[in-house]
C-alpha cells in the first residue's frame, strides 16, 4: 500500500525536477547548466537526480517534452488557432534563450537513431506537424484559405521555418522570429483564423 504514495512522490519529484529545469536554463543557457546544477536546485545530489531518469540525455529530452507542454498550455488561452500557437511559440521563445539553446543543440544530436531523445524528437515533429496538417486542412474545408495548398507540405514548411529562424536568431538576436513567421503566414495566406 506505501508503494503507490512512493510512486506518486517519484512523479512530484521528477515533475518538480522538469519545471525548475525550464527555469534554470531558461536563465542560465544550456552550456552553462550542469546536471549538478540542476540537482541542487531540486535539493538533490546528481546520483539522485538521475535516479528519476535513465541518462544526463533522457533528463535533457525530458526538459524539452515539459517545454513543449508548457508552450501550448500557455498558448492555447490565446488562441486555439494552432498556426497562430505556433507563431506564438517562436515569440515566446525570445525570452529564454538557454531553452532555444537546448532545443537546437538537442535536435541535432537527436537525429541519429541512438541517441536517446530520438524517438522522443520524432515523435514531437510528427505531433506539431500533425496539428498543423489539421488546421490547414479545417481552414480548407472552411473556405477560407485555398484548396490547392498541400496541407502536409505547408505544415513541414512553417516547422522548418520557425526551426531555421531560432538558429539565426541564436546567431543575431536582432532577428524577430515571430515577425518572420508572421510574414510568411501572411504569404501563404494563413493568417488567424476567422473567429
């Protein structure tokens, strides 16, 4: 019967571990950021963070699946328009830059098929392109952008985009990523949908 209050407690610390993660990096960058770091920070050693993860890369990939998940919680108030989520994202990630750090630094690495965070990489692009995919396609069937968009090839597209502008932003901070996007929406004619 102690086991389920065990197991409740291990889902709290390592919840707790993830949020405080987000906050760390967020301020301090990814390079700057020690699994130590991370430990102290939730009042643990390093051994007994990563008892709650299997690997510094599995914690690593986590910290990105609770970003994500806090993104859209955040967006979603805003708009439930997933194209306009999306722009909102790239806005948001201006202010934590360690985070777009983490992301960028990550998703490279993760594109070998050993790496541990490679399922985890390819299920979050397949995810956000499928949403995306549903709102194009909604908006097609609404009439209220064009048919002859392939809504498959728009959704890889507005991925690439906002991925290709947080590099170049991470290069030149001067760049606005959300402007960007927003202008690109614009010219595929995607721009918020009608309410």
């Amino acid at each position: 019967m102690a086991r389920p209050a065990r197991y409740a407690k291990g889902l709290a610390k390592r919840e707790e571990i993830l949020t405080t993660a987000l906050d760390v990096i967020a301020r301090t960058g990814y390079r700057r950021t020690s699994v130590r770091e991370l430990a102290a920070a939730v009042g643990l050693s390093q051994a007994g963070l990563l008892h709650y993860f299997a690997s510094k890369e599995e914690l690593f990939a986590e910290i990105l699946l609770k970003r994500d998940e806090v993104d859209l919680a955040r967006s979603e108030p805003e708009t439930p328009d997933r194209i306009q989520t999306l722009v909102s994202v790239v806005r948001h990630n201006a202010d934590v830059p360690g985070l777009v750090q983490l992301y960028a630094q990550f998703s490279v690495e993760a594109s070998h098929p050993d790496h541990p965070a490679h399922a985890a990489f390819v299920a979050r692009y397949e995810e956000v392109r499928g949403m995306l995919v549903e709102e194009v396609a909604a908006r097609q069937r609404a009439g209220t952008i064009p048919e002859g968009l392939d809504p498959a090839r728009v959704a890889t597209l507005l991925v690439a985009v906002s991925d290709g502008l947080q590099t170049q932003w991470m290069f030149d901070p001067d760049v606005d990523m959300a402007e960007h996007l927003d202008y690109l929406v614009g010219l595929l004619g995607l721009g918020p949908a009608p309410a």
